[in-house]
C-alpha cells in the first residue's frame, strides 16, 4: 500500500533504489516512513520504537553474515568483530552513502544540531533495517545491499591486530609483557550530547601516561587513548 502522499512516496521509492532493491519489492512504505521521522517532527509517530527492534536486526544480520563468511573464527572474534560492525560509527557511515540525511524528516532546530548528526544516521539506519524486516520477517531486504558494507569492514577490522577495540588489545598487551593493567583517567569537559569532545581520558600504565583521547562518551574517549598507547607500544 502506498502513502497518500505522492512526494513523499516518490521520495522512499528513491532511497530504495539507491539501497539496489528491486522495484516491487513488498515495502511497508508506512514503516518505512515512519523508521525516516526524527522525534522533533512527531512526539508520537517517529522511528524510535522501530530502532528498538532494528538493534537487534542489524546484529542478527551481522551475526549472519560473520558465520557464513568466516566459519573457522574463534567467537571470541566474532563477538569483537561485531562489535564494531553494529557501532554507532559504522551505522552513520553507511547511511551517510546512502544520503539518508534527504530522506530524514526532522525539525530545523534538530537539523541545525551537527553534534547530533552522527547518532540521528545511526537510529534512522536502524529504524530502516526494522522496516525493512517487519516487511517480509525475512532478512531478505537487508542483507542484500547490507552484506557489502560488512565485507569491505570485516576484511579492514581482520588487517588490525586489535580488531579495532583496542581497550582489550592494550589490556592483553600489558598483561603478557608487563604484568599489570592499564589506569584509565577520564573527565567529563563539557556537558553537550553528542560533542565528539565532550569527554577526555588518559591512560597510564605503570606511572607513565602513554595515550589520550576524546569522544563523546567515556568509552569512546577511552578507546582513543587506548589506540594512541596501542599503537605506541606496538611500534617499540
């Protein structure tokens, strides 16, 4: 069933196209409408309930793909490699190529919010994904032009020794070499959501600070630090 809205039905129908699906595709164009309205717009018709099921969507469909193409990993590496696949960062990424941001019906204050940029492309890419898969309950209109995505990072996470969480590589480094654990130091230095620098850490390992980093939250600044000694260390 289509909106009653020709523009708007027009304008789903492009992302579509963009996504490689095929023109008849059974779409829930309602849904998908729906998974594409920011919360400012509508404080009750917005993507917020479907980006709670498309959460567990986006790691089904990950957890998929990561079996089928990688069957010899440990789990161990699959839950790492995850990880970052279903990350806020990856999930923005992908739907900034897709130009989601044209097809997000948000308020003009919310649009203006550039520190909010990143986890509004995140939610909506989940809220699509629901929609998606609420469409036929198959992963059948995800993994398509989904599975790509997570082949071009999964080979880049495999090529990085700390499979890009790098708190655990640091942790297993100073560990088999030093006997001790890393001190994380984190502060928080600003009170805006979503600020990229809204948090800062260090890390030090027996007595010497040997990374910082920022992020927007503490585990994102941690990470940073946890790179930048990583890195350090490795290169020693």
């Amino acid at each position: 069933m289509t909106l009653q809205y020709p523009r708007r039905q027009q304008q789903l129908e492009s992302l579509i196209q963009r996504l490689g699906l095929p023109e008849n595709a059974p779409i829930q164009w309602q849904l998908l409408d729906l998974a594409l309205t920011h919360s400012t717009l509508s404080a009750e018709d917005n993507y917020e309930q479907l980006e709670f099921v498309g959460d567990a969507v986006v790691k089904l469909a990950s957890a998929e793909f990561l079996l089928e193409t990688y069957p010899d990993l440990k789990v161990g590496d699959f839950t790492a490699m995850r990880s970052v696949l279903v990350s806020d960062r990856i999930l923005a990424l992908i739907a900034d190529q897709y130009g989601f941001d044209r097809y997000l019906l948000v308020s003009p204050g919310a649009m203006a919010d550039t520190a909010g940029r990143e986890s509004r492309l995140a939610d909506s890419l989940e809220a699509v994904l629901a929609a998606l898969y609420l469409s036929t309950h198959t992963l059948q209109l995800v993994r398509p032009w989904l599975d790509p995505h997570f082949q071009q990072l999964s080979t880049e996470i495999l090529a990085d020794p700390a499979r890009q969480n790098y708190k655990a590589a640091l942790q297993n480094w100073t560990q088999g070499y030093q006997k001790t654990l890393p001190e994380y130091r984190t502060q928080e230095a600003g009170q805006t959501h979503n600020d990229p620098h809204r948090f800062t850490a260090e890390v030090w390992i027996q007595g010497q600070c040997l990374g910082r980093g920022t992020g927007r939250s503490r585990k994102a600044a941690e990470q940073a630090a946890a790179q930048e000694a990583f890195l350090a260390l490795s290169r020693d």
